[in-house]
C-alpha cells in the first residue's frame, strides 16, 4: 500500500474543486477528483473519475477503484454542489430535488463511503461545504439554503457516529467566491451580501484552502462537527 495521502474531492471540473485538487496535489497528495464531464486540466498527482455524485452505483464505483489503485483513503472533500436562486414561489419542485440530491445526497453518499474505508485504518479527514447562506437565511435561496442547513445537520450527527473510528468530520462556509456559481447573481445582491459581513470582501479559493488544511492536519484530530464561516458572518 503507497504511503502517499489520497485526497478524494468531489466536483473538481472547475472553480473551487479544481483550486483545492491543483492545491493538494502540488503538496504531493495522490488527489482523486470527479465530475460528471472531464475535466480541461492535468496534474501528475491527479486521477480523474467520471461519476455523478447522486448515482449510487456510480458513487460506489468510484471508492471500489480508490480502493483497489491506492489502497488507502485519508481525505475527503465533498465539494460539488448546485445552487438555485429564485423566489420560493417561483422555484419548480425539480429545481428542489436537484439541489437535495446533489448537495445533501451526494454528500452523504460520499462520506457514507468514505467513512466505510477509512475506519479500517481508524483515520479519517472529512470535510463538507455549507454556505453563509444559512445563518444569514438569504432570501431568494430556499431550496440552496435548506439543502446546506441539512449538510450541518449530517455533519454534525456523523461527526459523533465516526468519531470513534478516528474519522473527524467538519464543515466550511464560504462567503461568495468569483466562480461560476455566483456569476448569474446580481451585483447589487453580491454586494449587499458583503455589507453583511465583518470583512468586506469576496473570498478567495485560498482562503477556503487555507481551512480545508486546518481541518485535514493529523494535528486536528480532536476538532469534529465544527461550521467555520468565512468572512465574519
């Protein structure tokens, strides 16, 4: 078995994923990533897999070739996820079972996963994706909002389910960073939001990097069903 550290990250086609995937890879992580179209990028230390965070099957595909390539999980970060803003009124119940499956679907089937293979070697870093979002109960993001505020709850309730393994699992809240996601939202919106924070800026994708590897250390151990929000919300 390699004694590389594999660091599994979901969504990494683009945006925050892609930064966090080149980001560990270039500190000589065997980084595992996934979406469902290929990525336009390359890294020596990087495997891409094709999967759909929702599809079971697929999910369940992908750890079984982590687990024959490298032998080994340390890591996961489940960043894929999918926004919806619209008025509640005008949201379609397909928009609705779209965001669930993906942002809380498939990161429950991912840390299901995850936690399977690594309480074998009783050690585990997980790290999920909420939004500041929820506690500022953002208008106009129902579905987004309630979808994340069930990814804090999972984090919090598998935080005590695996603790016992020596798996640690904690969450991130970005404020908004320029990626696609937030391209669609109007700039007035984007600057309200910012107003509402202590510091008033967009983040970076180093500044969730820079959490992501507080809550990966060996030294975190004893740091499991935290929320930290970016930005001062």
């Amino acid at each position: 078995m390699s004694e590389q550290r594999v660091t599994l990250i979901t969504g990494t086609r683009k945006g925050i994923g892609r930064f966090l995937a080149e980001h560990y890879a270039a500190q000589g992580h065997r980084v595992v990533g996934c979406s469902r179209q290929a990525p336009d990028w390359e890294h020596a230390n990087y495997t891409h897999v094709a999967a759909d965070v929702t599809d079971e099957g697929q999910v369940k595909d992908l750890f079984a070739r982590v687990r024959k390539d490298f032998g080994r999980l340390d890591h996961l970060i489940n960043n894929a996820g999918i926004a919806s803003m619209n008025h509640s009124l005008l949201t379609p119940y397909a928009t609705v079972r779209r965001v669930m499956d993906t942002n809380l679907g498939g990161t429950f089937l991912f840390s299901r996963e995850a936690a399977k293979f690594m309480q074998r070697a009783k050690y585990g870093r997980i790290v999920n994706f909420t939004t500041v979002a929820v506690p500022l109960k953002l208008e106009g993001e129902a579905a987004y909002v309630a979808s994340k505020a069930a990814v804090q709850s999972l984090t919090q309730v598998m935080a005590r389910e695996l603790a016992q393994f020596g798996i640690t699992i904690n969450a991130i809240g970005p404020v908004p960073i320029e990626t696609d996601l937030i391209r669609a939202i109007p700039k007035d919106k984007i600057a309200s939001l910012i107003e509402r924070q202590a510091i008033k800026r967009l983040g970076t994708c180093e500044d969730v990097a820079n959490v992501c590897d507080f809550f990966l250390k060996p030294e975190s151990a004893f740091v499991t069903g935290q929320m930290i929000f970016l930005g001062g919300v």
